[in-house]
C-alpha cells in the first residue's frame, strides 16, 4: 500500500495481505415488487427521493450518548486491525477511523490502529464479503477486525435503483464486519448516509448494541464490557472480549476463532450467515 497512511497515523504498520481472495462473484439479488416499483418511480426523482427517505432511517442506534448518572469506569484500550480496500484512499481511511475514535472516546474507550492492511473485495454481494472478514482469524494484539470496501460501477448501477447493504458485522461474536468506505449511489446520497456515520453506527455493533437499544442500555452494555475487559487483561488474557447475540463474552482471540469453523464458512457462502445488516432501504424486510 501506499506510504501516505503511516503519515496519517504514525503507529500504523501498513501490511501486505497476501491471503486476499481474486475471485469475484456475479451480483444480483432476484428482484421484488418493490424493486419493480423502484425502477418504475426512477423518472419521478422528486416523488423517488421522498419515498426513499421516507422508507429508510431504520438502521440508527440510539440516542446514544453518555448517561451522566453512568459510571462508565476508567479508559479501556481497544484494537482494530483495518482491512482497506486497495480502492479506499488513505484519506479516506484516516477520517473513518478519526470519526471511529471521537465517538468512542466519550465512553472511556481508546480505539487504537496497530495495523492498516491493504485488502482486495472478494465478490460483489456483501455475504461474501462479511464471508471473508468472518474466516480470518483475529491475531494478536487485535481485538476487532474492520474491512473498509471501495466502489465500483457495479455498485453504483445497483444503488441507483435498489437498496443496498453498507455495513454489516457478524452477530456470533460481534468483532468482525465491513463499511462500504466511498460514497457512490443514489441511495447513498439521499439517506446521508456518509462513510462515516455508517462505521460509527456499524461500530457500536461491535460492542454488542443492536438496533433495539436505548440510550441507558447502550451505556450498560458498554460499561459491562469495558469492566470485562478490565477483568480480564488483569487475569493475563491481553483481549477485549467478544460479546455472543445471548450476551455471553469471549475472553480470548482463540475463543472467538473457533466460533467460525468450516461449517459457518459454508453457511456464510450459502448466505445463511447472521449479522447485523444497514441497508439503505428497509422496505425489502432485511
């Protein structure tokens, strides 16, 4: 990758990600009536905005924010190993990542970039693509794993006229997921939906909030799991533990790999994998 990153940010040790995938798979989803209606209202761009807008806004988490009644303990370090698109500018990265810090920093937590690896887009559709984050095993020193995904014209095709997934993470440990990091559809643009809303949003889906939380919960679950954390870094385990969709941690990088063992790579490849999905558009029932 390019060396402009290490400029952004001075402690980043930019890396080769000789694994990555060549593979691209067809996209495409069969369509709907609501596409077909979609497609109809498209020469109508006044009438198609408002029912988009009108249709979306489903995907935010919150109100978030500190509680001040919230005894969120001392600061707790976090680390996430970046996967960046080899079509995501560095620039572009280091304002994900800066709007990533600044939103978390009001909860005690000190999000860290050890590593920014440069990463080609297995496929088109996003089930490959969170395929692909899920069966990489976390390493030391990280906690998370974070893919940023460029664009293409096939996106841009796709969102013009139908809804489309800009960030998902994987619900069976809550540490591994995507952001589609460049603006580039319709869809995109009337929902505001900027790159770096959608890592924050996405973010708090790694801490285990879903999209049903409240502000108090959000700042429960949180300071449950930076009291974890603090448990268990004084236990010898150096690990921001993993949270399960049942509430359950996992105190250890080993735990949570074991979680994606061949029989879930094979779920995810059929597109049975569970996550936590932000599309632009709820009216498909995602």
């Amino acid at each position: 990758m390019s060396k402009g990153i290490q400029g952004l940010f001075p402690g980043a040790e930019p890396e080769a990600d000789k694994t990555a995938p060549k593979a691209f798979s067809p996209a495409g989803r069969k369509p709907t009536s609501h596409h077909l209606f979609l497609w109809m209202t498209g020469g109508c761009g006044f009438l198609a905005a408002a029912i988009i807008m009108t249709l979306t806004s489903c995907t935010s988490i919150g109100p978030a924010g500190v509680l001040p009644d919230t005894d969120l303990g001392p600061p707790v370090e976090l680390r996430v190993c970046i996967y960046k698109d080899v079509n995501v500018s560095d620039q572009r990265a280091a304002s994900i990542i800066a709007a990533i810090q600044k939103e978390f920093a009001q909860y005690g937590l000190i999000i860290q970039v050890p590593s920014i690896r440069d990463w080609q887009r297995p496929c088109f559709k996003h089930q490959g693509i969170l395929r692909d984050i899920a069966k990489r095993p976390l390493e030391p020193p990280f906690d998370r794993s974070l893919a940023l995904v460029g664009r293409d014209m096939g996106d841009f095709l796709w969102g013009s006229l139908l809804p489309e997934i800009l960030g998902a993470v994987e619900t069976r440990t809550h540490t591994k997921g995507y952001v589609v990091a460049e603006i580039g559809s319709l869809n995109q643009l009337l929902t505001f939906k900027s790159p770096q809303k959608t890592a924050v949003h996405e973010f708090y889906h790694m801490l285990g909030i879903s999209h049903m939380d409240g502000r108090r919960t959000i700042n429960e679950k949180i300071a449950r799991l930076k009291s974890q954390a603090i448990e268990n870094r004084q236990s010898g385990r150096d690990f921001f533990p993993g949270i399960g969709s049942n509430g359950n941690f996992y105190l250890s990088r080993s735990e949570v790999n074991r979680q994606f063992g061949n029989e879930l790579i094979r779920q995810a490849a059929q597109g049975d994998v569970v996550y936590n999905d932000d599309t632009t558009n709820r009216m498909l029932g995602n």
